[in-house]
C-alpha cells in the first residue's frame, strides 16, 4: 500500500460536509441535528425552541382527530379515511422524538464520518469514498422527493376541495381540512378558524414529512459511507497480499495491524448504526403495513367514483412509502453482504502464495467476516428484500380483511 498517489489536497471538511449536507437541511429546521461543542448557546437555544414548537404543532393536529375518530358517529368507511392520515401524523411524532432520543448515536456517526475523511490519504481511497457518498446523496434525495410529494400533495388536493355549510341564516364555504377536527374542541366551521387549522395541519404535515426524510436520508448516507470503507478496506487486503512477497516484515507487520484495526472500525460504525436505527426500523416497518393496506383500500373503494384527482395522489403516495421501505430494508442487507464479502476477498486474492505466519493473520479477517452483521427492526427482524416482501404480502392480506369488512 505504498508509492500511491496522494489523495487531493482538499480540506476535508467539504467533502464531510458533502457527505451530510441533506443529513443536516432534513434535520435542522426542526431542531433534531445533534449539537456539538462547537455549537453556539443561541444555536442551542434555537434548536429547542424548534422542537417545541414541532412537537406542539404535530400535537395540535394529532390530538382534535382523535377526538373526532372517538367521539363522532360516522360510517366505517369514513373513520377509515380519517384514520389513515391520523396514524401517519402519530407515527411520525414518535419517530420524531426516537430521533431527538437517539441524538448521542447520530453525533457519533457524524464525527466518525468526518474523521474518516481526515484520515483519507491515497488517491484511490479517495475515490471510493467519493463515488460511495455521490450513491447516498443520490438516495437521500429521491426518498425526500417521494416523502414530501405524496403528503403535501395529498394536503393541497384535499384543501383545495370545499364544502358549503349552513349556520343557521348564515352560508359559508369552507375549505376541508388534511386531517379531520372534531369541532366541540375547535369550531373550524368559521373562516378564520378553518383557515389557521389548514395552516397549522399543513406546517405539522411538513414536520412529519422532514422527519421521515431525515431518518430515510440518515440511513442512506451512514449505510454508503459503511460500505465505502468497506470497498477501501478490500483494496487494502489486495494490495496488502500483491506487496507481500516483496515487502519488509515490519512493514507487512504495520499493514496488516492497520488493515485490522480498519475492518474493526467500520464494524464498530455499523453497530451504532444499528443502535441508532433499529427502533425507527420497527416503527417504518408497522407504518408501511399500515399504510399500504390503508391506501389500498382507499383505492380500492374509490375506483367505482374515477375520481381522478384523489386516485392519483393515493397512488403516489404509495409509491412514495413502498419505494422508502424498500430502500431502508435494501440497504440493511446491503451492509450485510458487503461485511460478508470482505471474508470473501481475502480468500480470493493469491493469498497462498503468503508465508505461513501471514496467512495466519488473513485468517482472523475471514473469521470476524463470517460473523453476520445485520440491521434490524426492534432487534427482532433483520432488514432485507425478503422482509420486504413479508411486509408487503401482509399489507395486502389485511387490505383484503378491510374491504370484506366494508
């Protein structure tokens, strides 16, 4: 691994900074981007100014629909409607607050991340990493695109449908709320009351929304910096066994004490990844059963009126919630097949042509890359394509349950 080019001479911060810049414009309008001792008191101030002023706002949209799901007697076709919108406004206030409670774990991610690209010294390590970080930012940005389109387009079209209704002599057009209200609590039945819930459900909506892009671009970001280390400590271990013949015992000594001391560092990264995500797997997880049998069914029971207008937006959202699921389940296994490969490198490369202790010290590799690493969903499923599908299977059977139900 010597005699490489030196790798630009760039301060490394702006490529850190190019790693998490979606990280951190997702994560710092509603305050959940870790501080750090470099953070400023009016910075930190701010920050918790933002999640009391997100979570009352998620609260103040949350709490009236329940009240209405409860208290109003309406069909069950009805109840339905109001309680797809509700439980993904609950769900994501509860990933909002396990983000704000994993704050230590995405610090020390980020630190970790910026401390690999300092210590970046070849050209070629440079490279990888580069491509790897260009593939999560790539990543990050459809799953924000799918997020914030299907919900905020859902808000728009709802919102800009309107409902006459009879005040005793009094007429008033009235726009319909995202999210149902029950009106002994707010009498959205007045103007000006209608318009600052629409207002209050559309900047709630939009916190929803950040949040579910922040935990998608989170894991897309953290999983492409893993699995660049990983491709760099494969070109470590091939040019390691290509040098070996003719290097100096110290030297291979040192390398391949690197090599190690490398594997274990992206191994320990990926464990804080997963301490980090594994709660908010669980909770994308149930949410996407939820939602895709929910928005099947709406589906489903509003062909026959060929409403466009409402097909259209159900249908992008649930392309939006399969596609993020999907990506957050892909890249778990995507780790683990990378971590499984690195054992699988060492055995490919001309290692028998290695002295006896060498090949010993490959050894230890192939076994640490034997011992499955995985992301999970509460600690219980290992997120992969096939969860994936186990997730999807099971939508729809409770979809099927849902329209004999009606």
């Amino acid at each position: 691994m010597t005699n490489e080019p030196v790798a630009t001479q760039i301060n490394p911060t702006v490529y850190s900074d190019y790693s998490l810049q979606f990280n951190r414009w997702s994560l710092k309008p509603i305050g959940a981007w870790p501080s750090t001792l470099s953070t400023s008191k009016p910075e930190r101030i701010i920050s918790v100014a933002l999640m009391v002023i997100c979570f009352s706002s998620i609260l103040f949209s949350v709490v009236p629909c329940w009240l209405h799901v409860f208290l109003e007697d309406e069909s069950f076709y009805v109840k339905m409607k109001v309680l797809g919108p509700l439980f993904h406004w609950m769900l994501g206030a509860i990933i909002y607050i396990t983000l704000l409670l994993r704050h230590n774990n995405i610090r020390h991610c980020v630190n970790h991340i910026e401390t690999d690209w300092k210590m970046v010294t070849r050209k070629k390590d440079e490279q990888i990493m580069l491509r790897n970080a260009k593939f999560g930012r790539y990543i990050a940005i459809c799953c924000v695109i799918f997020v914030q389109a299907g919900i905020m387009a859902y808000c728009l079209i709802t919102a800009s449908n309107t409902q006459i209704v009879e005040i005793g002599n009094e007429t008033r057009i009235l726009h319909t709320l995202p999210m149902a209200t029950y009106e002994k609590l707010i009498p959205v039945n007045r103007n000006h009351v209608n318009e600052i819930v629409i207002f209050s459900q559309f900047l709630s909506g939009f916190i929803v929304n950040t949040t579910e892009a922040g935990l998608y671009s989170l894991a897309a970001v953290m999983a492409a910096h893993a699995c660049g280390q990983l491709d760099v400590l494969m070109v470590w271990i091939d040019d390691f066994v290509k040098e070996a013949r003719n290097g100096g015992k110290d030297a291979l000594f040192r390398e391949i004490a690197i090599i190690v001391e490398h594997h274990l560092r992206v191994l320990d990264f990926i464990s804080h990844i997963e301490e980090m995500m594994n709660q908010v797997c669980f909770l994308e997880l149930f949410r996407c059963t939820l939602a895709v049998c929910m928005l099947g069914y709406y589906i489903f029971m509003e062909w026959a009126d060929s409403d466009v207008r409402n097909l259209t937006t159900y249908f992008t959202i649930f392309v939006g919630i399969v596609f993020n699921t999907f990506m957050l389940c892909y890249i778990g296994e995507l780790l683990t097949e990378k971590c499984m490969k690195v054992g699988e490198v060492v055995y490919m490369t001309d290692w028998y042509y290695l002295p006896q202790k060498r090949i010993l010290d490959l050894i230890l590799i192939i076994a640490r890359s034997s011992v499955v690493v995985e992301i999970t969903a509460g600690k219980l499923i290992h997120m992969s394509v096939y969860t994936f599908g186990d997730v999807m299977k099971s939508s729809f059977a409770y979809m099927n349950m849902l329209c004999q139900m009606s």
